[in-house]
C-alpha cells in the first residue's frame, strides 16, 4: 500500500509569514499533484509536478517534487488570509499496460489558516 | 467547460430511503470516481470507472451502488445508509491517457447527512 505523509497537519500564522507544506513518500509516483480545499468544497487542483526535481511557481507558491520523485513541498511566501484551507498532496501511479488514471493516494490534509 | 457538476449540493435522507447523487462532466474524461470525505480527511476512493465500465472497488458496503449511464453521467445509488455514512461525496474525472500527468478534476461535493 502506497502513503503519502503530509505534514504539518495543522498551521496556523499570522498575514505576510512564510509556510512550509511537506509531503513524503517511500514510494515513486509518476505524478503528484497539490489541491486546495475550502470547506463544503471540492478539492480544486493548484499544480502536477511530474519531472525529478521540477520546480513549479504559482504566483506566490511555490511546488518542487523530489529528485527521486518520492516527496514533494509547497512554499508559500507572504501568506494572505484568502490562502486559508485544506492543502491536499496527492500522488498518482502508472497501472498496467502504462496507463494513467486519476486514482489518487491523498496525504492526510494540512489545515492552514491565516490570520489577518 | 471545465467543470464536474454535482447534484445535489445538500442531501438529508433517513436510514430507509433510497436516494441518488449524480454528477457530470463535458470534458470528454473516459475515467470517472467517486470519492468519500469525512471532516478535515483526505478523500478516500470508492469506486473508478473507466470507458463506461467499473475497473476499481474498493471494498465499498453494497448499499453504495454505482452506476455509469454513459461517458458523461456517474450516478451513485444510495439506500439503508448508516448515520457513519454521513460524509461529502465527491465525483471527480480523468483523461485515461499514457502520460504521467494525469490530473483529475473535482466536482463541488454532495454533502449528505443520514438520520
């Protein structure tokens, strides 16, 4: 069985901190992938990092995957209070005959909350 | 469009109710799940269809009864739940591809309650 464990599980800062979200793994996912969820919501995906080592900027987070694409982290710079939510790593797998599904192994979830 | 619709949003049923969730997308995805999620957890899989037909399980109790219609419908039929089955159920969507960047798309969630 393939986990993702995801820490911290709970965050709680103040407007304008840096944030720190890690992810890992003992075992290689051909993708991971990062959502974000607010409450009563589904999860709306923020990036896929597929290559070892790729680095992903989305205007004020940042996503890198692990060299042996076993883990991964999200930095997020100057949090905002509108960056509150569940933040989800997911990691997908190629399944026989090569091909992908969106079957996903979800860590356990960091509940940020940002605080003006 | 790029969206999975859920419906309905809010669901209240009793323990001898039969009930159903339905969700569709238009993106053209021939992979389609549905996912439970309790407070403050990760989803967990259900069920996975793939070209209209079930390939994944996962041990689900035989009152949760997909059903794929066609490429763009999932339906899920509900009866004699338990109160534990309150939950958010969410569908979600896939291309079936040979890349390894598959991403999957979710719906809003269905958030059900059982009385």
């Amino acid at each position: 069985t393939q986990l993702l464990e995801q820490s911290p599980q709970f965050l709680s800062i103040q407007e304008g901190e840096n944030l720190t979200v890690y992810c890992n793994s003992s075992s290689v996912f051909s993708s991971l992938q990062w959502y974000r969820q607010e409450p009563g919501e589904g999860p709306v995906l923020l990036v896929t990092v597929v290559t070892g080592g790729e680095v992903k900027k989305l205007k004020r987070l940042t996503f890198q995957f692990g060299d042996a694409r076993k883990d991964s982290s999200l930095h997020i710079t100057a949090a905002q209070p509108g960056d509150t939510g569940l933040y989800l790593c997911a990691g997908a797998t190629l399944h026989a005959g090569g091909t992908s599904y969106g079957k996903l192994t979800f860590g356990q979830g960091t509940i940020l909350t940002v605080h003006p | 469009d790029t969206e999975v619709t859920q419906t309905p949003k809010h669901l209240v049923m009793g323990m001898t109710n039969k009930k159903s969730l339905k969700c569709e997308q238009h993106m053209g995805h021939r992979a389609m799940y549905w996912y439970k999620q309790k407070a403050k957890k990760p989803p967990e899989l259900m069920f996975v269809y793939s070209y209209e037909k079930l390939s994944i399980n996962e041990s689900v109790p035989s009152r949760f009864s997909p059903e794929c219609p066609n490429s763009s419908l999932l339906n899920l039929h509900l009866h004699a739940l338990q109160p534990e089955d309150s939950a958010l159920y969410l569908c979600a969507s896939s291309w079936i591809t040979m890349k390894e960047d598959t991403e999957a798309f979710f719906g809003q969630g269905t958030r059900l309650t059982v009385v």
